[in-house]
C-alpha cells in the first residue's frame, strides 16, 4: 500500500489472522471424506537396540502373538513395538535392560481407514498429520499399513486430535457429496 509501518503492527497482524484450513479438491478430497476414525485406548510402546538377538526375540514373540493391536517398525538401528498396554509388562521382560532405547506407557493410537485410493494419492498422509500438528499436540509414532494411517499420541492428548481430524473429516464430506460411507 506504499504506507510505512512497524514491524509489531505486521505480526500483531498476523497474530489476529484466523484461517481455516480447506482440504484440496480431486482425489485428495474423496479419500479424506471417505475416511473413517477408529480409536484404540490403553497403547504403550517400546524401542529396543536393533542386533540380531532382539530381531530374533521379537520374530519369535510375533509367532506366538493373539492379541488384536500389535505394530513393529524396523528402524536403521531400531526396532519399536506398539501394543496393548496389557502385553507390555511381557514384552518389556524378553528385554535386557541394556537393550531397551526407551519405553511409554499411556498412549492411544489413532487410526484413520482410508478408501483403496489413498495408495495412490499424494498428500493423504499430510492432510492428516497437519490439523494434528496445528493443535500443537506430539505424535509419538506414527504409521500406515496399506489404507490405514495410525497416529500415535499421549493419551491427554488424544481427544484434541480425534476432534481435530473429525473436522478435517466432516469439512471434506462436506465439499465432496458423492462420498459413500
């Protein structure tokens, strides 16, 4: 505008900008409308140095695993496992402590299922971290598994993030009216 101003004034400014965000159009918009969010309460999780004796423990283990909600990421020099709270006093035992990198409990995991077109679709798994990320919460592990992308967070934090991915949800049905569900 040609005006001179202070700095302050600009980032009070922009301090007092509310915007709202707006999914994109095309596929990007359907696969988030199509999506549906399951919650799992009661998560803990467990990384461990990464050498052939956990590699094997952890394989044998996953031979004899029953339970519902078990997630293994295999890292450069680390291997995490992400379960039931209820398993994990039994998976931090087949540990040496001297192999264990870090342990958390009262955790949730966030699962989001997507249409088969997530596959094939960029910025699926951004679009759903960002309004995550906006509420300043920390996603302690993160994950996808064929259409599913599974969110990690504190179990304080949890309810602000379901809330926050609902909106995302409900705004793209919202724009994108062919969606079945």
């Amino acid at each position: 505008m040609g005006k001179r101003v202070k700095l302050e004034s600009v980032i009070t400014s922009v301090k007092r900008a509310s915007v709202s965000y707006r999914a994109q159009e095309g596929n990007l918009l359907k696969v988030i409308a199509g999506s549906t969010i399951n919650l799992r309460t009661d998560v803990a999780k467990i990384s461990v140095e990464k050498t052939r004796r956990t590699l094997e423990t952890i394989r044998r283990f996953l031979a004899n695993f029953t339970s519902e909600f078990l997630q293994v990421l295999e890292g450069t020099s680390a291997v995490t496992l992400i379960a039931d709270q209820k398993l994990f006093s039994k998976i931090v035992s087949m540990f040496s402590k001297d192999d264990i990198l870090d342990e958390r409990r009262g955790l949730a995991a966030i699962i989001v299922h997507s249409p088969k077109e997530i596959i094939k679709t960029p910025g699926c798994a951004i679009a759903f971290y960002s309004p995550v990320s906006r509420r300043q919460l920390n996603i302690e592990e993160t994950m996808s598994c064929f259409t599913d992308t599974i969110i990690v967070l504190r179990m304080e934090d949890v309810g602000k993030a379901f809330a926050a991915l609902t909106d995302l949800i409900t705004e793209a049905r919202s724009r994108e009216p062919t969606v079945r569900r």
